[in-house]
C-alpha cells in the first residue's frame, strides 16, 4: 500500500489542493490520498478557522468523484494542536503492515520544515512530497527522503481565497471547485451573501 496523506486546515480546500493531490497520486502510483483536516494547526495558532463541519463538508464535496481520495478525520478528533508527527504514528499504526506513507505539503512548508514538531522522525515515518510553488526553488536538494512533483508551480493559498470571496472578487469563484463555491455561498462563508 502506498498512501499520501494531505494535511492542512482546508479553510477553504480550494482547486489547486485538488491538482496536487491529483499529480500525486499519479506520480507517485499511490493507492490512497487521504485528506486530513486540521483541528488546531500548530503554524497558524491566530487563525480563527471555519467549523469543523463546514471545512469537512466542504473536503467530501470536493473529491467525492475521486475514487483514490478520501478524508481523515483524525486530527479532528483528537485533542491538541494538530502535529503531523502524531497523526503519522497514528495512521501507522491503523493501516497494513508494509504500507508507506507519502507526506504531501507545498515547497513553503519544506522550507519551514525544519521548525515543524520533532521533524527527524516525520522523515523517517514518511516519504515528503513536495509540490512547487511560486517563487520559491528548492527542487536541487539532494535528499532521498524528499520527492518533488512536477506540477505546475502555483501561489494559490487559502488566505488569498478567504480575502476574495470576503471582498466580492469574480476571481474568487474560479479558486474553489463549483461544488465548494455554491457550498460556500449557500452558507455565507468567508464574508460571501448566502443564497439561503
């Protein structure tokens, strides 16, 4: 078994979450790309998130045509800040011996990985996976354990979506999938006029 697992706090998952996941799975054969939403992540600790109902939601909406996607809700059942290593041992420990986990982030987040919560055993526990972004070239490091994809470098974030939507942009719609968009307007997230 070869299984990614993609955290972050999804507030909101937006389309370029998607073509991540998607270049993954096909790059690297993975069987499963798990979705885990964060319940209190440790690197945003003043970011006041969308409920947990509404983020879940709004992730089952969004890859529930993908039949390699699937969510964990296992940081939001757990209590604490939400640290990957935890969630890895945990996800260890639950799925098939000889399974390995690919740990997808954003070359933003491998920058700043070295601050991340016991970053020496995450390593050993999975596989990173690291999607390029936008003004930032980390692709020459010569590391085993790291595997860059090949996808479009990309500076779409989840702040920009929320301050798009919340300021009435058009282009706000076109960052989310059209699932997540009417979800988002039907119950007035983000500062949207809710259709209700």
């Amino acid at each position: 078994m070869r299984v990614g697992v993609f955290g972050g706090s999804f507030d909101p998952i937006h389309s370029t979450h998607i073509d991540i996941a998607v270049t993954a799975q096909s790059d690297l054969h993975l069987d499963h790309v798990l979705f885990v939403p964060a319940a209190m992540p440790p690197h945003k600790p003043n970011h006041i998130l969308a409920e947990n109902q509404d983020r879940v939601a709004m992730i089952q909406l969004a890859i529930g045509q993908n039949p390699f996607f699937q969510l964990s809700d296992i940081e939001l059942k757990r209590k604490g800040p939400s640290y990957t290593v935890d969630t890895l041992r945990e996800l260890q420990k639950r799925m098939p011996p000889y399974t390995e986990l690919f740990l997808i982030m954003g070359e933003d987040s491998l920058r700043d990985f070295h601050t991340w919560h016991k970053a020496d055993e995450i390593r050993n526990l999975a596989t990173l996976v690291v999607a390029r972004r936008k003004g930032i070239n980390l692709s020459s490091m010569d590391d085993k354990r790291v595997c860059f994809l090949k996808n479009q470098p990309n500076d779409v974030a989840s702040s920009q979506v929320r301050e798009a939507i919340a300021l009435g942009k058009p282009e706000a719609q076109a960052m989310v999938p059209d699932v997540v968009w009417d979800y988002i307007q039907t119950h007035g997230l983000y500062g949207s006029k809710s259709k209700a």
